[in-house]
C-alpha cells in the first residue's frame, strides 16, 4: 500500500488506544494535575454512555480498527476501506461533540481526552481527499463507463 495517509491513521489509533487504556486503568487523581480539568471531565455525567465509562468503548473501538487496518495493510480491499472510513468518519462526529462538551459545557479537559479526540479528528481530516471521490475512494463512474471526479 503506497498511500500513507493510512498508516499515520493507523499511528494514530494506536495513540488513541493507549490513551484510551490509561484512561481505563488509572484514576484521575493519578494521571492528571489537580488543577489541570482533567478530574471534572473525568467525574462528569458525560464520561459514560448506557453505564459504561467511555474509555472503555475507546479500547475496544481502537482495538479493533488498529486489527483492521493490520488486516488492510496485509490485504487491502475496498470493504475494509469503506469500514475504517466510515468508522473514522463517525468517530470524528462523536470525538466534536466531545471538544463541544469539554470546551463549551464543562469549560474543562482531559489531556488524555484531547489525545483521542484530535487523532480522530486528524485521521477524519487524512481521509476527507478519499471521501471527496466517493465513500470506497475510488472514482465513480457514470452511466456511459466514463470514469468522473477528482
């Protein structure tokens, strides 16, 4: 595979899984300053969804596209393109809510909160050139087999 975009991407699921995993373990008293908002945003009812502590669905969700992208790497289809765009595509819109929340809502952050958001942010941004020629990637054709786009 030539493109690097994805292997930057695929650095940067791996930042965010272990971010994620620190987040999991570890108390806030014991990764963060006391004065740093670090602790509100980890105590606050927005840290979980349906019970669960978002961290945990972060090291699950990077475990698992950090073995897709293993699994492109090795042998590369448009399906599994098409997955790692469409969940980073998703992940970026949850990781805005995210920096909407922390910046406007609780006037706080998370160091380790920011690392996850930004790296989906980021890859969302690598990918926007292949989601400009259509969702795979590849160049749309229209009805006469003309190949059209960017």
């Amino acid at each position: 595979m030539k493109d690097i975009r994805y292997k930057i991407i695929f650095g940067l699921f791996l930042v965010s899984l272990i971010s994620s995993i620190i987040l999991s373990i570890k108390p806030a008293s014991e990764i963060c300053d006391i004065n740093s908002g670090c602790e509100i945003v980890y105590y606050s009812a927005y840290n979980s969804f349906l019970g669960v502590q978002n961290s945990y669905y972060g090291v699950i969700i990077f475990s698992l596209l950090s073995i897709l992208m293993i699994s492109y790497f090795i042998n590369p289809t448009n399906n599994k393109k098409a997955v790692i765009n469409l969940a980073i595509l998703i992940g970026a819109l949850i990781a805005l809510y995210f920096l909407y929340v922390q910046n406007f809502v609780l006037k706080a952050f998370c160091q380790y909160c920011l690392i996850v958001d930004l790296s989906t942010v980021i890859s969302f941004l690598l990918i926007l050139p292949e989601l400009k020629k259509g969702f795979l990637g590849i160049k749309k054709e229209n009805e006469e087999g003309i190949t059209t786009g960017s």
